[in-house]
C-alpha cells in the first residue's frame, strides 16, 4: 500500500516520502476498511512538517494528512450506519495521505453521494472552524453583521457560507480587487480590498452597522484593520496568523473601545470532540451538496508525486493529492 511518510522535519517537498506499508487488512467487529480518494495539503500540515506546529506526531516516522474522503471498502461486523461505496472523511489523526486505512465505525457518517469529492474532502477542518467561529464567541442574531480578512481562504469562504445559511450578514476582505466580485457572486454581503480608511469604507458599506464579531486569519496589521472596525465591546477571534506577524491592535481600540482578542484553536480540548464540531462539518457537506460552498483548488496531484504537489502548495493556493486513479496532475 503506498503512503506518504515523513521521517525528520525539514522542507516539506524535500522531506516527505512516497513509502509501501503493510495493506491494513479487513475491518474486524465495528470496523470499516477506506480507500482515500482525495486528501487536500493544509497550511497546517506544511508547518507540522517543518516542525513549526503546536501540534507534532508522537514519533517519527509518521504518516501525514489531517483530512481527506474515502469510499467505504467493506464494512465488519455490527456495522449498520455504513455499506461499501459510501463517502465518509477520515478521522482525524488517522494521516489521509495513504490508499488506505482500517478505522472504528464510531463517529462515521456517510457524506452526500451528488457532492463533488473534491470538496468534501475538505469538510473537516475550514466549515467546522467557521461555524464555531460564527457561534461560541458573540451572541450574533439574524441580521447581524460580522467582518473577517482572508476572504479567499477555506475558512473565508465558509465563513460567507455559512454566515448565510444562519441569516448574519458578511464584510470580507482581501488582498487583491480580482476576488471582489467572485466573492460577492459566492454569497460575500460586502468584499473590500484591505488598505487606508478600512473602517470608514466598512461604516459606509454597513450603513454605520454595530459589528460584534471580526475573524482574524493573519494577523498583524491586517488583524488591527479589523478591530478598528468593530463596535465597542466587540471580540475579534484570531484563529491563524499567516502573516507570521504578532497579533496587533491600536491601544485605543483595546482600552477605550474595550475591544477583545481572542484565539480559537478547531483541536483544542474543548472542541476536538465537541458534537458542536461534528454539526459544523455536517453543515458544511450541506452546503457543498448544495452549491452553496466551493473552494477554488489549484491543482491535483498523484500520491506518486509529492515533492511537486508540497513545492506546488508552499506557493499557495488549495493543492489536493487524488489517491486513487491519477495519473497526472491537472
């Protein structure tokens, strides 16, 4: 069985190996044995990689993947929820980057067969963080506003999506005047360009709208921009911090405007296993089937060539590895 495996951490294209480890075998008493169809390359498991995340294998050598979908192969005994041919994601911790795996049947669920695999393969971590963002921090009612940067980013888009589905209203902003109006076209309320005067042209935009919540992906000066924008007493929740920059505001924004900052973290204790969490991915699937929620990938690569696929995806962009029938990349 081929797999992608790290033995050291290092430069992801240069430290990752394609591996043949043992086939997992057939699924014993509640079992279900999965062939990974795709398995997409977080930002995340990059810097797990490099040995730059909280979060690192408890030995090496290690495979790697934090999310991916896979068809159910043959299910064992007392397995009722699940038969061969049904799509469910692979359990966190599990490392998606392999053709297969035997996993527990508990807590698995079968995603909606009309889906795009593509996109469900990437329910388990950006729709269930925006959700959470969207609904543990700031009582948000129906028409309430909320404003977030990096727009374009998984999270981004399912935090428009979502935003949506639960009636609250969306600021979004970005780095390029290119995603305006295919943001706007997926839902986004109102998309900005980041740059001078972000919360005058936000207060027009909202008609001078109270904003409670802004969701911080980078941090920085971005991440300040953003809580200027909000409404005294409001919360900005940051939640990754691409620009590798300290998470900042203006003091005046924090002691006269007693505007809060707070981190979220999808695998802390408190949500890791939270049924909370599991709601958000289910809505999250909804909403691919649905139309309602589709991240832009840039490419597609086979499992067979993962120092393209890693060198491809540290110059940005949604890279995927297709496990199973690929032959090339797209």
């Amino acid at each position: 069985m081929k797999a992608l495996q790290m033995s050291r951490y290092g430069k992801p294209h240069e430290v990752v190996e394609l591996v043949d480890l043992p086939d997992p075998g057939a699924p014993e008493s509640g079992e279900v044995l999965l062939a990974v169809e795709y398995a997409p390359i977080n930002f995340s498991e990059l810097l797990t990689i490099m040995g730059r995340y909280p979060l690192r294998p408890s030995k090496l050598p290690a495979t790697v993947g934090n999310e991916g979908v896979a068809q159910v192969i043959a299910a064992g005994k007392g397995v009722a929820a699940l038969k061969p041919g049904d799509r469910v994601l692979v359990p966190f911790g599990h490392g998606a980057w392999r053709e297969r795996l035997r996993v527990p049947a508990t807590g698995l669920f079968a995603l909606p067969a009309s889906a795009d695999p593509r996109q469900l393969s990437m329910l388990s971590i950006n729709p269930p963080t925006a959700a959470l963002l969207l609904s543990e921090y700031v009582d948000l009612k129906s028409g309430d506003w909320v404003i977030q940067n990096a727009g374009n980013s998984g999270v981004g888009r399912s935090v428009i999506a979502i935003a949506r589905s639960r009636n609250l209203r969306s600021v979004t902003v970005v780095r390029r005047a290119s995603l305006v109006e295919e943001l706007r076209a997926a839902g986004g309320d109102v998309v900005l360009v980041e740059g001078p005067d972000l919360a005058k042209r936000v207060a027009e935009a909202t008609k001078d709208a109270r904003i409670k919540l802004g969701i911080d992906g980078v941090a920085g000066e971005s991440g300040a921009a953003l809580a200027a924008t909000l409404a005294p007493g409001g919360t900005l929740l940051v939640y990754s911090y691409i620009s590798r920059q300290p998470v900042t505001a203006d003091g005046a924004d924090l002691i006269f405007r007693d505007v809060q900052i707070r981190g979220f973290w999808l695998y802390a204790s408190e949500t890791r296993h939270s049924q909370k969490l599991v709601d958000g991915i289910k809505l999250g699937a909804r909403l691919v089937a649905e139309g309602a929620l589709n991240v832009p990938i840039a490419a597609t690569f086979p499992i067979t060539e993962p120092a393209a696929a890693l060198g491809h995806a540290l110059k940005g962009g949604k890279v995927l590895f297709q496990v199973t029938g690929v032959k090339s990349n797209t």
